[in-house]
C-alpha cells in the first residue's frame, strides 16, 4: 500500500502547530474523560503526539492509513494500552468499543466514504456509544478562507487527497440516524469537536 504521508509524516505536527498553535491539540482532547473505563476506536490518529499526555489512560486500537505516521505513533504512544492497526479500519466486533474518534480523518474523504464509514462505526459501537468528531467546518473569514485553499492544495500534492472542499459532516451523520449531543467551537466556528449518538 503506498504511503502517501511517508513525505510529510515528520514534520506534519510541526507545521499544524506552527499555523494553528495548540487550537487543535486543544480540539482532540475537549472530551476527553473517563478513559480508564472505555475501549477507544481512533482512527486517523496521525504521529499521535496530540494524545501523549493521556497515552496511559488510552486503551483500544489506533488505525492509521500511513505505515510512516503509525510508526511515529508507535512511539509516541509507546505507554498507552492501544493495539495499533495499519490499513483502512475492518468491521470486527459488533458493539466492542466505548467511543470512536475520528479527529482530522473526514475531511480527506470523499461523501460515500464517510456514508459506508459511518454505517460500519454504528455496529461497532455499544449501545450508548458514541462518536468524537474533530474537524475543520466551512471557513468564515478571508484569512480562514485563503488559509483553508492552501491547505487543500497542499495535502492533493504531497497526500493524494480527492477533496477540493469541506464536507457536510452534519448533513451525513443526520442522514445516516445519528444526533448531535454536544458541540464546542474554536477559531469561530471553523474547527468544531462534535459528540455524535445513534438511536
């Protein structure tokens, strides 16, 4: 499987600070609690440096697409209790974990892939289960807007992304059942952690 990440993979934590400062690292862990008593499905997690500092209280499996980033998150997360997993994630036990993350992950993935991902994820989940969405939503001022085209430009070329745009990560999980608990926004709106249940 080719690793479109292996390029970027070092410095992909630098860069996202640099820009964006702790803003998203404070997104991926706004709600984070109980974690000693939950199995976590994270999938995309990246180098996993953001997840350092609550690596001990981490327990369940990590899926990356990029055998260079799952190895930094190897290491970055060396304490934690996850089993880590290379590839897309595979439908294995029905109503095996606690919560899922999807941090950062969606927006690299057309419409339908989310649709069929987030079907899989229910039958994955317990039955109070839910889902920890993290990512950027549509742009609001000039700075964010130009800043947002950069981004996308820049992930075609050295990631191989297909999108030209920002899903409707609502619009997708409200046509698939699924409804909005809770909500925080940071950078006026234009990244968003979301908790998603189903019925």
């Amino acid at each position: 499987m080719k690793d479109d990440y292996s390029f970027i993979a070092p410095y992909y934590n630098r860069l996202a600070k640099l820009v964006f400062g702790k803003k998203l690292k404070e997104a991926k862990n706004c709600f984070v609690s109980g974690l000693e008593d939950k199995k976590i499905l994270l999938i995309g997690g990246g180098d996993g440096l953001d997840y350092q500092e609550i690596a001990k209280k981490l327990h369940g499996q990590y899926w990356e697409k990029s055998q260079r980033m799952l190895e930094l998150a190897k290491r970055n997360l060396s304490e934690s209790g996850l089993s880590f997993h290379l590839g897309e994630f595979k439908v294995e036990n029905s109503g095996h974990f606690d919560e899922v993350w999807l941090h950062f992950v969606l927006d690299t993935m057309e419409d339908s892939e989310i649709s069929q991902l987030i079907s899989v994820l229910r039958s994955n989940l317990k039955a109070n289960g839910r889902v920890y969405l993290v990512d950027f939503f549509e742009a609001k001022s000039f700075w964010q807007k130009g800043m947002l085209q950069v981004m996308l430009g820049f992930f075609r070329i050295f990631a191989a992304h297909k999108r030209k745009n920002i899903p409707d990560y609502e619009k997708l999980f409200l046509q698939a059942g699924w409804i909005k608990s809770t909500e925080n926004d940071l950078m006026d709106g234009w990244v968003c952690a979301q908790i998603w249940t189903h019925h």
